[in-house]
C-alpha cells in the first residue's frame, strides 16, 4: 500500500523548490556578473522574482521552476503584463533606475539541473 503525501506537505515541497530555485539563480546571476538589486518585489498590481543590474542594463527576472524543460511555457501572456506593470511600480519607485536600459528575462530551473537564462525572454510592449 503507497501512501500519498497530504497536500500540504506536497505545497510545502513547491514552494522550497522554488525559493531554492531563486537563490541558485540568484548566485548564478552573481557569477556572470550582475548586481543582485531585489528578490521577491511585490506590489497590487504585480511581482518580479528577482531584479538584477549589470552595467547600464536592468533585468527583470522570472524564475520557473518546474520538473520539466517546458516551463518556458509557464510565463502566460498575464504574467508577463502583471511583471511589466510591477517593473514599473519598481522604476517609479526608485528613479535612480530610470535611465537604465530594461530587459525582462526568464530563468528556468529543473530538479537537478542548472538554471537556464533567456535573456529579453519577451519586451514590455508584446
């Protein structure tokens, strides 16, 4: 007889995959360079993973972490206008950035596996 685990430990796994997933993007990012600026921005309208600065450039990231390569697929059309409109809130929050060049990434991650980085995954106006 196999026993299943409850929902809330199966949530509980997610959720630290995830975290943990963030952070080894976060330190990969480090290694090629980047400037860690927030983790885990949220706003009303929106939430950023992670934002990270290299020279005059700053990336918005949206970590994936999923047990399967397809979770590029992952980033919906909605998400992607909520990130946008968080990435705002951010820029009018901290006008020092306003100048910089913005670029919106995606970094997926598979159990076991490195993370992968799509740089200029998608632009604001798509």
């Amino acid at each position: 007889m196999t026993r299943s685990d409850p929902p809330v430990d199966k949530k509980r796994r997610a959720w630290r995959f995830g975290r943990n997933a963030e952070s080894l993007c976060a330190w990969v990012l480090r290694l090629k360079g980047y400037q860690i600026v927030a983790r885990d921005f949220r706003v009303p309208v929106g939430e950023i993973d992670i934002v990270a600065r290299r020279g005059r450039t700053l990336a918005f990231i949206e970590v994936k972490a999923r047990a399967e390569e397809y979770a590029a697929e992952a980033v919906t059309p909605r998400q992607r206008r909520r990130i946008v409109r968080a990435a705002e809130a951010f820029i009018r929050a901290r006008r020092g950035y306003a100048a910089f060049d913005v670029r919106f990434d995606v970094m997926l991650v598979r159990r076991g596996g490195w993370p992968r980085h799509f740089v200029n995954a998608w632009r604001a106006d798509d």
